[in-house]
C-alpha cells in the first residue's frame, strides 16, 4: 500500500467522535431507540420470567418516554415562566 493511498484512506474514513453525525434536526427521534435499549438491557436482567418480559420492557419504555416528555415541559415552565418571576432582571 503506498503512502498516498494509505492518506486517502484515513482522510474518508468516519471518526464517530470527531465528525459526529448531523442528527441535530430530529434529535427527539433518537429517544425511542435509546429507551427501548435501555428497558431491555434493564429488564433481562432483573425480571423473574421471560414470559412477562415484553410488556415489563414495553412499560417501562413508556415510562422513560412519559419521564422525558414531563422533565422537558417542567424545564421550560421553570425557565420561561417561573424564575422570571421570581427573580426579574432589571436593566
């Protein structure tokens, strides 16, 4: 493998950490995936029978989902509504 050769390919290849990827436009897509992952990797673990292990990764999915949604909306109340109120900035 020449030099040259050698250089193009390090220079195409995809560095996850250094050009991540442009997700920045349907990032709240990504919670789906990432709560199921996690519901599962969870639920293999601690639940006792496989037979109910669907629906205990499918609840807990929702909650996860359910948990991000109501922090989000709490966050947005706190910093728009609830501490201008509380503290007004006076210029």
């Amino acid at each position: 493998m020449t030099s040259s050769s050698l250089m193009l390919g390090l220079t195409l290849s995809y560095r996850p950490f250094l050009d991540p990827i442009n997700a920045y436009d349907a990032w709240y897509l990504l919670l789906l995936p990432l709560a199921l992952g996690i519901s599962l990797a969870y639920k293999a673990v601690r639940v006792k029978s496989m037979a109910d292990f669907p629906r205990h990764v499918i609840v807990m999915t929702m909650q996860i989902i359910i948990a991000m949604i109501s922090l989000g909306v709490a966050s947005f109340v706190l910093i728009e509504y609830l501490l201008p109120a509380l503290l007004p900035m006076k210029m």
